[in-house]
C-alpha cells in the first residue's frame, strides 16, 4: 500500500512524502514530479484548501471554533488553483490536510529535527493519508469541506536520515 502526502507549493518546489509500510521517504518535486511520485498512491493528503471562498469557508470557521489557526483559501488563491488541478490527475483517494494543526494534536515540535519544516509536513501530511485509509483520522467537517488531522494521540515521528523518516504509535 503506498500513501502520499503533499506539502504543496507555488513558487519554489512542493514536498512529498511517500509512505510505504513504515518508511516515508521525503523528495522535493515540481508538478510532473508529485503526479509521478503519488500517481499509484490509494490516498493522497494535500496541505493546501481544495476549494475557493471569498473569505473563510465553513470548514475554516469548524477548524477555527476546534482551536486550529488556518487562512482562508482566498488569501492564497495561485496554491489552491495548483491544488485543484493536481487533485484531478491523481487516481486515488485526495483529501485536503492541514500539517500544522495535526503536529499539536500529535504535541510534536517540527524545529526538533533540525530541518525544514516543509520536509516535517510532507512526513505529517503522509501519515495523514494512513490513518484516512484505516479511519482512524480526525475529521473536521463543514457544510463545505471536510479537513483531516492526525489524531489526539501519541505518535512518535522518528528521523533516520534527513530525508527517510518512520514513526511509532
């Protein structure tokens, strides 16, 4: 079963991590490079909103009233058009994440490892998509959309190499 997860972006290239057991390798990639890395992948976790507003969607307001701190989807348009695009090329399952609030359910400070933390959310975003796959994945819904965190419990993200990492429940 391979699991991805994007931690997208526009103007300098995106981070994926790909979850194969219990190994989640962490590539840097523009466009092609995601499709070609999670083109295979049954569920794909995006951090970026998968629809457009005018200001916070009914979802970002769900996230907001549960102590999360996210922007609305206007605020970032040219991230969330390469999200939608990127989302219809992709085969499997794609669900919108957000890194960020899934690192405080977890209680896991990203400066620890002493990289970038686009490479920690790609790792994150990964591990969203496995527990998405085994419903175990904390949903935020709204009338809107639905956001997907890692669960309040303790998962150990474990660093191998600066760019392989494995995790621990």
């Amino acid at each position: 079963m391979k699991l991805c997860g994007i931690d997208l972006a526009v103007k300098r290239p995106s981070t994926v991590g790909v979850l194969l057991g219990d190994k989640i390798e962490v590539f840097e990639a523009g466009d092609e490079g995601i499709v070609k890395l999670c083109e295979d992948a049954e569920v794909v976790s995006i951090d970026s909103p998968l629809s457009h507003s005018k200001g916070f969607r009914d979802v970002d307001k769900q996230m907001i009233r549960n102590g999360y701190r996210v922007l609305p989807p206007s605020w970032m348009k040219g991230l969330v058009d390469k999200a939608l695009a990127l989302s219809s090329t992709l085969r499997g399952t794609v669900i919108e994440t957000h890194p960020t609030s899934s690192l405080k359910n977890i209680g896991l400070d990203w400066r620890k490892f002493g990289v970038k933390k686009d490479l920690i959310d790609a790792v994150v975003c990964s591990l969203v998509s496995l527990f998405y796959k085994r419903g175990e994945a904390m949903e935020i819904k709204g009338s809107d959309g639905a956001i997907y965190l890692l669960p309040k419990k303790r998962i150990e993200v474990i660093r191998i190499t600066d760019s392989v990492y494995t995790f621990l429940e």
